[in-house]
C-alpha cells in the first residue's frame, strides 16, 4: 500500500512538472512572430520588452470595464466616405512586434475581409500559404464575385471547410463590390473579429476599441493596446512585406 502511495504521488510530481514546463513554453501565435520579427530601426530592447509587457497585459475583468471612463463612440466612416476604401488621408497602421497577417493587407480592404473570414478556425501560417494561390484565381473582388466557389475549394482545401469557406469567399466579395453598405458586420462571412480589424487596419479607427470597448480577439486587443502605449504612432518596427500582396496594393 506504502509503494502504491509512494508511486501515485511520484506520478502526479511529475504530471505537474510537465505541466508547468508546457505552461512555461506556451505562446501565442502573435507572440512567436514577436520572436521572428527584427525591428528596423531597432527600439531599445527594454523599450520593446516594455511595450511586448504592456501590450500582452490581460484585460481587466468586466466589473473594472464597466467603471471605465473611456466612453468610446462605435466606429464610423465619416458622411459620403467609400467603406470600399476607407482610410483617412496619411493613415497607415503602424508595424507592431506582432506581426499581424493585417499589417501587411491594411492597404486592400477586400483582401483583409477575406483573409480574416479565412482565419476562422484556421492558423495564420496555413492562411498566409493559401492566399496567394487564391489571389492568382481571383486578384480583386470582382474576380472573386464571379467565380465559382468549385473552383476556389481546391485552393482552400489545406485550410479545411474548403466548400464552406470557398462559398463565403465568393459571396462576401458579392456583397462587398456592390454599394449601400456602412458596415463590414453586414457582409456575410465578416463575424465580430473580421470586422474590428477592417475598423483597426484599414479605417484607422483603433481608438474606438481603447479600454472597455477592446476587441474580444487577443491578438487585436494587444495590437490596439500597443498603439495606445506608443500614441498611435508605433515603435519603428519594420512592416512586413508580402510579395503577393505589395503587386496589388
């Protein structure tokens, strides 16, 4: 009985040291692109550590929220503006330690939709690999109204959901080249995280999504935060440049 004891307590040391070990060794996908990203011009390194802090930080819980000062109007284009090309003059999202797919597409809002409802359930390294593929069959979002979903599936197969996703594909594009839409939540395919990055990315309006109001994904919750510790104006970070994406911007 002792030994048996002794065994199931030696089991359940090390169950707990691995744990911890895994614990330790876990990080996010935007976290590891951290890792692979060289700034140009360098920020200091206790600079950068601090904002990485800073940025990673969790949020606070919903009681701290709803005490928050920051009353946030919800983001908006201004009156007769195109929500086809929606950012202000001189805007243009800058380069975090993130290195988020959306620092790259910012420019194309089309593509940033697209490439957000790709995300679903999916990682961002299987999305990078699929989507020039994608922009050879359907370069713009006309292309991509047009085409048909049989032909896109292949592409889409590494991605899963290949039918489903190559439907959406074709029918947010429908949807996003015809006029009367404000909103990117009212094109089918863009959930709540396709959405707050069309309004962070490509309308530059990040502090819509300051304090309470801060988008629910993480990676776009730090990336805002990020911005408000450096005052909207980055760090000097180098953006990430994306062959297939730089041809059509």
């Amino acid at each position: 009985m002792a030994a048996a004891r002794r065994g199931r307590s030696t089991r359940r040391r090390a169950t707990a040291a691995e744990d911890a070990a895994a614990g330790a060794h876990r990080v996010t996908g935007a976290e590891d692109a951290c890792a692979r990203l060289t700034p140009s011009p360098s920020p200091p390194p206790g600079e950068v550590a601090d904002l990485r802090a800073s940025a990673r930080k969790r949020p606070r819980p919903a009681s701290a929220a709803r005490r928050c000062p920051i009353n946030n109007p919800p983001p908006r284009l201004p009156a007769g503006a195109d929500p086809r090309s929606p950012a202000p003059p001189g805007w243009a999202p800058p380069a975090s330690p993130f290195s988020l797919l959306e620092e790259a597409t910012w420019a194309d809002p089309w593509l940033t939709l697209v490439a957000c409802a790709l995300l679903n359930k999916a990682t961002a390294g299987a999305v990078r690999r699929v989507l020039p593929r994608l922009l050879q069959a359907a370069p713009t979002a006309e292309a991509a109204a047009a085409a048909d979903p049989a032909t896109l599936a292949p592409i889409l197969r590494p991605l899963g959901l290949q039918t489903r996703r190559a439907t959406t594909v074709v029918r947010l594009s429908a949807a996003f080249v015809q006029s009367g839409w404000a909103d990117p939540a009212e094109l089918p395919g863009v959930g709540p995280y396709a959405s707050a990055a069309y309004w962070i990315f490509c309308a530059g309006q990040w502090e819509a999504f300051i304090g309470s109001a801060s988008p629910s994904d993480k990676d776009l919750a730090a990336y805002v935060r990020f911005l408000e510790a450096t005052g909207g104006r980055g760090a000097g970070f180098a953006r990430e440049t994306l062959p297939w994406v730089g041809k059509r911007a």
